[in-house]
C-alpha cells in the first residue's frame, strides 16, 4: 500500500502582522481521516506552483477572510471583513494548476468561496444584512462551533450523498457571505431551509467538494464530518 497521502494544507494569513498560520483543528482533521497535512507557503512563481501541485496529493482550502469582491466584479461594501490579495492570489494561481492535474479538493467555509469564484461565480458579500429577503437562519451561531445549529438538504446522485448516506444532516455555522451565483463548473449539493448554497461539487474533478459549514470542528462528536475527511483522504491515496 502506498504511504499516507501528503495534503496541502492552504495557509491563513495574519495581514497585521505579516504571518501564517492554521487552526489546529484542520491538521487535526486530516490526520484523523489518515493523511499527513503540511502547510503550504506563500509563492508567486509559476514553476513553484507546478513543483507543490505535482508533489502533494490533495488539498484542503481552510476558511478566514473575505475574498477580495473585485474578483467577482463588485465593489468592497461596508459590510465586508478584512481581505486577503495576497491569499487571494496563491489560492486562485494553485487552484487553477490542481483543476489541471485532477487533484482531490476539499474546501470549507472560505474555501467554497474561492472555488466558486475562481469558476466565475459571484457571492452575496453580507447574508446577515439580506434577512428582508428570506435568509431566516442563525449562520454565524451564537454558540460554540462544535454544535450543530440548522439542518441542510443534500441532494441525492451527488457524491457528497454517497459519502454521507443521507439527505438531511445538521451543520454549525460561521460565515457571514455566501454564494451569489454559482458557477457554470459547479453542482450545487446541499442547501439550507433559507436556500443558501451549503455544499458544492467541481465538475472537472474526481473529487472536488466543498461546504459552507467547518466540519473540522465537528470532528469529535459527528460521524458525518469524520466521513467527509476519511473520503478526501481516502481519495488523494488513490
């Protein structure tokens, strides 16, 4: 058998003082489905990004600050949170280059958002300040991020059913955008009671998904999040 697939972990970025880092609860998570996550740096070279696309077997795009709107074609709002070019640029530039050598992807909270705007999608940059317009739900919970706080709807026929084996689970919530428009590459597999887009699947990939929710600090108490993460390492071993 091959050794323990190696994951990129994509790097969060202190922009005031000028440092990476990563919740422990991410390598935490890929350790426990059977991988070996690394934290990838911050590099701007084509061929680096090619070498680190080549040398890993899959990657996990983590959650942290909005993503630049003008990516999207919007203005920066005053709703919006603290951006990232910087991040921005590394998770699109090593993105586009694992689209190209079919490399597994699992993206959380942030991470779904950079994929769907990386695919020419949009996002709506405050969900919070949209209540007049149906969304009804608490998405950034009051209460400690390992409790689950709404129930989603997940599709069936998609992979994100097959991994769970179920078409309705409940997810904690921390996020103050979401989808706007979705792009032309992606499914759209799970949304919640409000019709917000929870999870999504990349068409181009053989596996490519990625949730609104932060599995990774569910890990401990639901079965659910221990799947998907055994299911995107099982897929980079392959």
């Amino acid at each position: 058998m091959k050794n323990k697939p190696i994951i990129g972990v994509l790097p969060q970025y202190n922009a005031i003082e000028k440092k990476i880092y990563i919740a422990p609860p991410y390598m935490n998570s890929i350790i426990a489905g059977g991988g070996l996550p690394v934290v990838l740096p911050f590099v701007k070279n084509k061929k680096d990004i090619k070498t680190l696309t080549k040398e890993f077997d899959g990657f996990l795009f983590t959650g942290g600050q909005d993503i630049n709107p003008s990516l999207y074609g919007q203005p920066l709002c005053n709703c919006s949170d603290e951006i990232s070019p910087r991040r921005d640029e590394l998770e699109l530039n090593l993105f586009n280059a694992i689209i190209k050598e079919n490399k597994p992807i699992f993206g959380i909270c942030r991470g779904m958002q950079l994929i769907n705007v990386a695919l020419g999608g949009t996002l709506k940059q405050d969900i919070l300040g949209v209540k007049k317009i149906g969304m009804t739900l608490q998405h950034f919970q009051k209460t400690p991020f390992d409790i689950p706080v709404h129930e989603i709807n997940i599709e069936k026929n998609t992979l994100l059913y097959q991994i769970l084996e179920k078409d309705k689970i409940l997810v904690n919530s921390v996020h103050h955008q979401g989808i706007g428009n979705l792009a032309d590459g992606l499914l759209s597999t799970a949304t919640s009671v409000d019709n917000l887009v929870e999870a999504i699947e990349i068409k181009d990939l053989d596996f490519g998904i990625a949730v609104q929710w932060h599995p990774e600090q569910l890990l401990k108490t639901d079965s659910n999040a221990r799947k998907l993460f055994t299911a995107f390492v099982n897929a980079a071993q392959k």
